[in-house]
C-alpha cells in the first residue's frame, strides 16, 4: 500500500512517496520553488516514476503556511483523490510537531509565515493529537494570555533564533528545536495513523488553515 504526502505550506515544496507496509518512505524530494510554480508537480511526478493511479492513499499538510501555495497544492491532491476514488488524509503542521514530541503533555508550537509568528496550543495524548487553540497569530493579547502558562515550546530550528525576544516574553520552561525540513516525510505517519484509526475526512470538507482572512 503507497500513500503519498504532499507539503506546499512554505517554498521549500516537498513530498513523501510512504510505503505502509515497511511503515518508511520510498523517496522525498524536495526543492525551493516560486508558490505559484506548483503547476510543475506533475511532471516532477512523472519523471520520478511515480504512478498516480497506484496511490492508494492521498495526504497533504493543510497548514498553517503561505495562503497562496496552500490552496494549490490542497486542490490538486484532492482533485486526485477524487479522481481515483482514493482517501484524502489532512495534517496540519502542529500535527507533526506533536507526532515528534519526545512525550505526552501540552505544547506550545510556533511557526512563521510572512512576517507572522504563528501559535498553536496543543496536548499529545495516548490517544493522539489534541488541539486546544486553533492557530493564531501571536500578537500582545495572545503573549499576554499565554503568560500564566509554563509552556514548553516547539519550534523548528529555521525560526528558533529569530524567536528569542518573544521567547522571554514567555514563561517557556523547556523547549524543543525541530532540526527538520520535509513535513511531508513525518506528516506521511501522521495520516496513516490517522487511516488506520479510521479518521477519514469529507473530501470537500478538507481546506487549508487560514490564520488570518484569505488574499
């Protein structure tokens, strides 16, 4: 069984070709592209051999990201879903971050998008994932109601240095660097996870996350 995740939250573009079977990936390619060069996907799925009609599941990283590419790249995988009559499994980023958390607990996850510094409060539990704020932008109000709170921050190591005046903002008693690049590649695991639990998404339900109002 082959599922294929697909990433177009941010210009490094980047997808996993997932064996379920060996529960490890086949190929991920990546490379830093224009957001609205996506129309190439195809053929860089073609010239790696990879055959859409032998997916058999369908994932992409509905964000937070770049409005722009993510809308692309959420169209095109489930016009390939439903194309092939294929499930389509959505992740979001703070969905990986958890999925490489060392451990269970509440976390607070931070990205940057634009000139945007994106939040996230979510809990890794036996039972999965759970969200507890949807993601925002972290402006004062946000900083200020998150102060009351030990957090133990996740952050990707690209936005960690960048971070630091926020940080002390915070009452930030451990954090964790994410030294990674291709969430498609952990974000494959997430959604078949997620299939064999039997969480299967209304096609048409399935939208990037926006944090703030579409352009």
């Amino acid at each position: 069984m082959l599922l294929l995740s697909l990433d177009t939250s941010y210009s490094y573009q980047n997808f996993t070709l997932f064996d379920c079977k060996s529960l490890s990936p086949l190929l991920v390619y990546g490379e830093d592209r224009d957001r609205k060069s996506l129309e190439i996907f195809p053929k860089i799925f073609q010239d790696l051999g990879i055959n859409l009609k032998e997916i058999n599941i369908f994932a992409v990283n509905v964000g937070p990201g770049y409005s722009t590419s993510l809308r692309v790249g959420v169209a095109m995988f489930k016009t390939y879903a439903q194309i092939s009559g294929k499930p389509l499994i959505p992740y979001s980023a703070y969905e990986v971050f958890a999925q490489l958390t060392p451990s269970e607990g509440r976390y607070l996850g931070i990205l940057k998008v634009s000139r945007y510094w994106i939040y996230s409060l979510f809990e890794k539990t036996s039972e999965g994932f759970k969200e507890l704020i949807k993601p925002s932008v972290l402006d004062d109000k946000a900083i200020e109601n998150l102060q009351t709170e030990r957090l133990v921050l996740v952050i990707p190591l690209p936005f960690s240095r960048e971070f630091q005046p926020l940080k002390e903002k915070l009452n930030i008693e451990k954090q964790i660097v994410l030294p990674f690049r291709t969430l498609s590649e952990v974000g494959a695991k997430v959604a078949y996870r997620k299939y064999l639990e039997g969480k299967k998404t209304d096609l048409f339900s399935v939208e990037p996350i926006y944090f703030r109002p579409a352009v």
